[in-house]
C-alpha cells in the first residue's frame, strides 16, 4: 500500500525491510520516519512484533550486562536464518501465513 506524508509517496515496509533497518531503529539510529515505518509494520504484523519484542528484551538484558534469554536467542536465530534462505516472495508469503503484512 502506498500513502503520501507531507507531500511524498510512502510504501508500507515488508517483513525483508524491517529486517534490515531493525536493529539500526533499536539503536536509535534511523530518522524518525523509518523508526515510526517500523513500528507501525510491527504493530500490523505478529511475526515482526514479536521479533521486535525478542530484540529489545536481548537489547535491555545486554544493556543490564545480563545473559539474554536463550528462547529468545534461540528465536532471532531462526528468523535470521528464515530471512537466509527464504526468497523475497517465500519470505513474504510466510509472513502473511503469520499474520504479517
């Protein structure tokens, strides 16, 4: 889906885009248009809200100099790994199945 803001055309960001910006937006490293992209694709999007929640909980155990939670690592591993091997049409078919956008 496309929108416009503020006079320029925006397209809703996929589960591959998130993916790529994510951990730059948790840094808080991204303008604040991409970080607002990212959390309204991880507000519509299950799988990538969970997987926004498994990062900042790995983020917040880091931060407190504490060992993440092995589930959740154990999570980021395998939609790493699915966003590896999917192709851009698989990876986004699985989303949908997942009840992303």
């Amino acid at each position: 889906m496309i929108g416009r803001r503020g006079g320029v055309a925006h397209r809703r960001m996929t589960c591959r885009d998130v993916a790529r910006v994510l951990q730059a937006c948790l840094d808080g490293e991204t303008d604040e248009v991409t970080a607002r992209r990212v959390a309204a694709h991880g507000e519509d999007c299950r799988r990538c809200g969970l997987e926004i929640t498994v990062y900042r909980e790995i983020k917040n155990s880091l931060a407190r100099q504490e060992v993440p939670d092995e589930t959740a690592t154990a999570r980021l591993r395998a939609f790493a790994a699915t966003l590896l091997t999917a192709k851009p049409a698989e990876a986004d078919d699985e989303a949908a199945r997942l009840g992303g956008t």
